[in-house]
C-alpha cells in the first residue's frame, strides 16, 4: 500500500538544483511532521531533514545545511525539499516519511509511521 508518493527526481549536474515533492494518498498531513530520508548504493539509509506540523520548524543533517530547504504548503498538502549546489553525493534514492507528533524525530528512523516508494536523484556529469 503506498501512502506517500515522491516525484521530482532525475538527472543534473553538479552544482544543479531538484526539487522534490512528497504527497500523501488519503489523508491530510496537517498533523504529521515529515522526514526526508536518501539512500546510496552500498550505503545505509541517512535522515537529511524534517518539518514539524505544529510550528513548521526544521531540522537539517550537516551535510546538506545551506543547500537544501524542506518547507510544507498545508493549502496544498504537500512538502517539498529544494536542492541546491548539488553534489555527486547526493546520488540516492529518496524517501519522505511521516509520523503523526508536533514536532519531527529528526534521524529516528523508527518513529515514522509511513514511507514512500522513493525517487531517484542522480548527480553527475
């Protein structure tokens, strides 16, 4: 059963932007905060960030603070992570997740309730 659904992903070259987007299938996620999670080949899954529902504070991993900016639109029931400056690694699969709290778990895989099936980035030139 898929609950959230991913897109935005594709192809660009270092130093290039995506933006991703993650909607829900059924429910509002007023009350969920999200999670952006990616993972490499050969490599374990990583947490990059999250946006709490009651405040719409975030949090970012290190390694892509002050290039990439989670944001929610509750109008339109989405999240979307903006990606600048790219990396050839950040080639990865990426996932969002939501959990059902006030505010995110940060890099707590274990407390998001839902996952969606992921939408490949790839950095390369």
């Amino acid at each position: 059963q898929v609950q959230l659904v991913e897109s935005g992903g594709g192809l660009v070259q270092p130093g290039g932007s995506l933006r991703l987007s993650c909607a829900p299938s059924g429910f509002s996620l007023d009350y969920y905060s999200i999670g952006w999670f990616r993972q490499a080949p050969g490599k374990e899954r990583e947490w990059v960030t999250c946006i709490s529902s009651s405040d719409g504070s975030t949090l970012y991993a290190d390694s892509v603070k002050g290039r990439f900016t989670i944001s929610r639109d509750n109008a339109k029931n989405t999240v979307s992570l903006q990606m600048n400056s790219l990396k050839p690694e950040d080639t990865a699969v990426y996932y969002c997740a939501a959990e059902r709290s006030a505010y995110c778990s940060g890099n707590d895989f274990w407390a998001y309730d839902y996952w969606g099936q992921g939408t490949q980035v790839t950095v390369s030139s």
